[in-house]
C-alpha cells in the first residue's frame, strides 16, 4: 500500500489517497509503483477512447469465413486498422491542441475536422481534393502542422 500526498494550488488543504497494490515494497519503490500505476491509467485512457470514438467492432461469427484462422485473421486486420486511424487522429489533436490552446476530443475532431464537404476531381495524372467552406475554419492549421506531426506519445 502505498499513500500519495498531492498538493493543488488551488486548495488550501492537502489531497490524499492510499494505492492499494501487491507489488512488493522492496522490489517497488512507491515513487516507481506510482509512475507504474500513473502510465497504466493513460493506457486504459486511450484504450477507452478508441472504443468510444472509432467504434470498433470485432467479429465474432464467421461471415462466410471458411475457418476460424480467417476470422482471427480479419479481426486483426480491423482492429489494426482502427489503431493506425486513432494514432492519426491522435497526432492530429496533439497538433491542433498545440495551436489553439484548446482541449480537443476525438469526437469533437471527427464532428468539426473531419467531417466536411469535399469534392474529387479526376484528371489524368491528378486527383484533387476540393474541402468544402466548413473546412477554413481548421485545415489551414492542420496543414501547416502535418509536416511535424509525430506517433503517439
């Protein structure tokens, strides 16, 4: 058991709580058990958020699969797949986060970032992209940040 003590700027006393573990006290110091403890609660963050913003939905039956392997198989596919997409989404918060000085959401991302009117032109050796007036108010920042977007931290 370990007892953490934190003090807020903004509270004239003390925020306490005890972090009941089974790590070993000599093996652990409670700084570490703490750090251990601190980076695991982000990971369950993050794990919350993919399934609460990208929806992922994993197979269960075999949909015309001819074997187990295959639905194993494309199970790991989707589920790869929506990893890469939250990494993306994640670096792009980050970076919009860094330029406006603001808290973004991944479901705030995908109602005023993503989802925009756009149009495709075709021409023999171009595709073109045409973003509809929704999307000034923040793909200019976004562009101008991609070159220094990084993986998740």
């Amino acid at each position: 058991m370990v007892l953490v003590v934190q003090e807020r700027p903004d509270d004239l006393l003390l925020h306490a709580f005890f972090l009941v573990t089974n790590l070993g006290k000599f093996d652990w110091p409670p700084e570490k058990v703490l750090a251990l403890y601190r980076k695991r609660g982000s990971a369950e963050a993050h794990m919350g958020e993919v399934k609460s913003a990208l929806d992922v939905h994993l197979s269960s039956t075999d949909r015309g699969a001819s074997t187990v392997q295959d639905v194993m198989a494309r199970n790991e596919v989707s589920l790869l797949l929506s990893l890469y997409a939250y990494q993306v989404l994640h670096g792009l918060r980050r970076l919009l986060e860094s330029r406006t000085h603001q808290g973004w959401s991944l479901m705030r991302m995908r109602e005023q970032v993503l989802k925009v009117a756009a149009t495709l032109s075709l021409h023999a050796r171009r595709i073109t992209v045409h973003l509809g007036d929704a999307a000034d108010k923040w793909w200019p920042t976004l562009l101008k940040g991609l070159p220094r977007l990084t993986a998740l931290a």
